[in-house]
C-alpha cells in the first residue's frame, strides 16, 4: 500500500515536472524574441543572453530531475 502511494506522488510529480518543462520551454522562446528584438535596435544584449543561459541551464536541470521521477517511478513499478 506504501509503495501505491509513493508510485501515485511521483507520478503526480512527473505531471508537474512535465508543466514545469514546457514553461520553461516558452521562457526561453520569448527570450530568444527579446534577444532578436534588441539586435534590430542595436542595444545590448549582455544581460539578455546571461538570462537566456541561465533559462537553459534551469531547463537542463528539470529535464534531469524529470529522468529521475522516471527512473523511480520504473522502480517502484517492478516492486510492486
């Protein structure tokens, strides 16, 4: 019965990392569109590009923490 439980949290969790994911996804199409914005304007991109890298590396973390929800929802599945 524990493990049903914990299998139902971490699937909610996938669910979540999921939604998360995507957000981040539209995060970072819409700092790609500031970015092109600001290179018709000729203005400075510094601080832009800093935040996009930053928007990336989130991204990589979740896909990372989405593979291990993954992993654990797999090894629950084949201890149950």
């Amino acid at each position: 019965m524990r493990d049903a439980l914990k299998l139902q949290e971490e699937l909610l969790t996938l669910t979540k990392a999921d939604v998360d994911i995507e957000q981040a996804k539209e995060r970072i199409k819409q700092q790609e569109l500031i970015l092109r914005k600001l290179d018709g304007a000729g203005d400075d991109r510094e601080d832009a590009e800093e935040l996009l890298a930053t928007f990336n590396d989130a991204l990589q973390a979740m896909e990372l923490h989405r593979t291990a929800i993954v992993h654990e929802i797999e090894r629950l599945r084949r201890e149950a």
